[in-house]
C-alpha cells in the first residue's frame, strides 16, 4: 500500500456547499489523508471545521500566506504535498498560483479561474513545477459517462453529425425576481463569479461534457444569453449553438431559471450509425439506439463494460452509485498521477480542460456581447 497523500483543505468548509463531497470522495479509496489547510474565510470557523472532521488544529492556518511557510517548517515526510481549492472562483488564481509556485500538487474547482490570461498562467506555472493539476468537472467520474467516451472513440455510433448537450436547474428562481434577494448569492457578483453565472457555473460542465464523450472539440460558439433583468449583470440562462472540429453542429444549453429542473445535466451525441445518451438524474444508464433496432440500456459494472468504466464500479451491478463516487473516481484519477502510478486516459479532468472552459466562458460572453456572433474556441 503506498503512503497516503497528505492532502491541504482550501475553502470547503462546514458551511459551503460542495466541501462534503470532496471529503467524502478523498477518503473513498484509501489514497488521501486530509492533515490540515484554511477551510474558511474566517479563522475560527476554519477551527470549527477542522473540529467537525477531527483534524489537528496546529495545521489549520489563518491564510495561504501562512500555511506555505509554517508547512515549510514541518518534515518532507508529513508535509502537506497537495491542496484542494474549494474556495468561491475569484481566489482560485491567487490561491493556486501560491501553491504551484511552491510546488504543491492541485485539485481545484472549475471554473479554474475568472479569465483565460489567469488559467493560462497558471498552465505554464504547472508545465514549469511539473505538477499534477486535477480540475473537478464531477460528472466525468461516473463509470457510464466513462463507457460513452470509450463507445464513441471506438466508432460504435460510427462519424458525429450532431450534439445536444443541456444543464438546467431552477434554483435561482426563488431569489432572481427580487433586488435585494439578488445580493444573497455571490454567484451574481461579478466580483467574486467573474464574468458569467449560469455559463461559468454549470453551461462549462456541459461544454466539458460534450467534448469529453464526443472525443472532438467545439470549433465555434453562437451565444444567445439572458440576464432576465436590467440591474442583474451576469447570464442566468445560455443558448450556445456550437460547431464542432469535424463540422458537426448542435447546441449547448444551460440555465438557472428554469423552473423546477433540479441538476439536468445530459449529453446526447448522435452518428450516423447509433445515438448514446447520457443524464446526470438517471446516471446508472446508458441508452444506445440505432435505426431499427430495439433500444439498449448499458448499466454499469457488468463485464460488457470497458475497463476503465469498470474499474469505476465498486459494487456488482444493481447497487447504485452516485455523486460521491463520481467524484472519489477522479480523486482515484489524481491519487495516481501524484504518485507515478499508471492511470487511464481521462481518468480525471486536468487544468487543459480547465483553460478550455475559461475561453468557453469568455467567447460566450463575447459572442452575445458583439450581438450573438460566431466566435472561434482557440485550438
Ligand atoms: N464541481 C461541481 O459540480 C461544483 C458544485 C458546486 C460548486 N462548485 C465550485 O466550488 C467552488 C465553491 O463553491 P461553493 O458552492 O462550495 O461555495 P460556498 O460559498 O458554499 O463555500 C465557499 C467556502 O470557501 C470558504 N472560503 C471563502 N474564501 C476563502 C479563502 N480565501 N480561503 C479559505 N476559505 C475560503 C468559505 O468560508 C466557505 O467555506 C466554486 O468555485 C464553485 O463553482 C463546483
């Protein structure tokens, strides 16, 4: 069994929305050990969540500043050597530029930064330190999405002709309609947001999605956004036409407004051969469909399966899986690249797709700026 990574907490703390997830999934399979960090803004509620979890509270530091250099102090061999950034976008640049300038490995939140310049810079810092930099897109962890990128690349539903990728959800609804209730989530602050709500949130996990499973890369944008109100200044709601680097055309949807959709993510890639289906609510099935012939229903750890969409099983068929494995799955992806081990092409999302879904951001943005223009994706 190799040592476990000793593993630095930033954000995700008792009060924040996605902290839980990465706890649970570092310890999912046996590879982390979380020793310490900044979990919140404030000192004492990092205290607390540190108190919660059981951590030692001599490594719970009041800022980044003072983490790197007391951790510098302690022994290679209890060193914390990797930080995950669980922290709102705007401090994700400062955040991980500290720690790759000191040579700590990254996992971080999307979207990776508030700018491409940012995400690009901290790219070159990686190359540089040769560090492993895992950027969470959750939903590439699940053992069927796994299968779909396998099917499509290998020519199962033959050449791409059109793509449909959507993530809806309705939960801003209760809090859009009202000024002041506007100012309750930081999602609408472009200060700490960036440029984009709905597109930088969740229309990226969409575009990662679509590019992941379809093995291509969006060529062009179109963008038609909504702010839904004058004084609200960031998108709640995208209709992105794309074109694809083979030319194939679809569209990428995504909004926080529509109403009494919970977390509808779903990939649909249509060949001329088959069409493969994929939805976030129902994740534990696959749908392949042909012309004329019944639909199939792929479910995952049954040896039909490829092994990498295998091996992100950990139970025999008929026990569902979820979110939190998901997410431990590429947690399992990092674990290995950190230690030198082998792992499987797109075992865990990496900060090339975290650039990607920057430019995305930023095109999109642009695009409806400019009065909803074709824009190209860098290459
Ligand atoms: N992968 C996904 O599906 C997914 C889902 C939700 C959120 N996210 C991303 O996760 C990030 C956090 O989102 P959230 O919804 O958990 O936010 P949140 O507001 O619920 O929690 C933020 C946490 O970070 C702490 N924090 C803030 N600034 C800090 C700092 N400078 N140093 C240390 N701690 C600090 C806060 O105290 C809090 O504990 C965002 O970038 C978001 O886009 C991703």
């Amino acid at each position: 069994m190799k040592k476990k990574i000793r593993l630095g907490f930033i954000g995700g703390g008792y009060n924040s929305l996605i902290g839980v997830l990465h706890k649970v999934s570092a310890y999912m399979h046996d590879r982390y050990e979380i020793v310490g960090g900044v979990f919140n803004s404030k000192y004492e509620d990092s205290i607390e969540s540190a108190r919660q979890i059981g951590i030692n509270r001599e490594r719970i530091y009041k800022d980044i500043d003072n983490m790197i250099a007391s951790e510098k102090e302690i022994p290679t061999e209890s060193r914390i050597e990797a930080v995950c950034i669980l922290t709102p976008n705007n401090s994700h640049f400062e955040i991980a530029k500290k720690f790759l300038d000191n040579k700590y490995h990254i996992i971080c939140e999307k979207p990776l930064t508030i700018s491409l310049h940012e995400a690009k810079q901290l790219l070159s810092i990686k190359e540089k330190n040769n560090l492993v930099f895992a950027v969470t897109h959750t939903y590439s962890g699940y053992p069927m999405v796994r299968q779909m990128t396998k099917m499509i690349s290998e020519g199962l539903i033959g050449n791409i002709q059109r793509v449909d990728a959507q993530y809806l959800q309705g939960w801003i609804n209760p809090i859009i309609h009202e000024k002041k209730k506007r100012k309750s989530s930081w999602r609408l602050d472009p200060k700490i947001s960036g440029i984009s709500s709905c597109v930088a949130d969740i229309g990226t996990h969409a575009f990662n999605m679509l590019e992941l499973v379809s093995g291509l890369k969006v060529h062009k944008i179109l963008a038609d956004l909504n702010n839904l109100y004058k004084d609200n200044p960031l998108d709640i709601d995208a209709n992105i036409l794309v074109r694809m680097n083979n030319g194939a055309k679809g569209v990428i949807r995504s909004s926080q407004i529509a109403t009494g959709e919970e977390n509808n993510l779903r990939v649909n890639v249509y060949g001329d051969k088959g069409y493969l289906k994929w939805q976030q609510e129902n994740p534990n099935k696959l749908y392949f469909l042909k012309e004329n012939e019944p639909i199939k229903v792929l479910k995952p750890g049954h040896e039909y399966n490829y092994p990498i969409s295998l091996n992100s099983s950990k139970l025999p068929p008929g026990h569902p899986e979820g979110i939190f494995d998901a997410m431990g799955n590429i947690y399992l992806g990092a674990a290995k690249a950190i230690r030198g081990d082998n792992f499987y092409d797109h075992e865990f999302p990496t900060i090339y797709e975290g650039v990607r879904g920057m430019d995305f951001i930023e095109k999109v943005i642009d695009s409806h700026n400019r009065g909803n223009v074709w824009l190209e994706l860098e290459k």
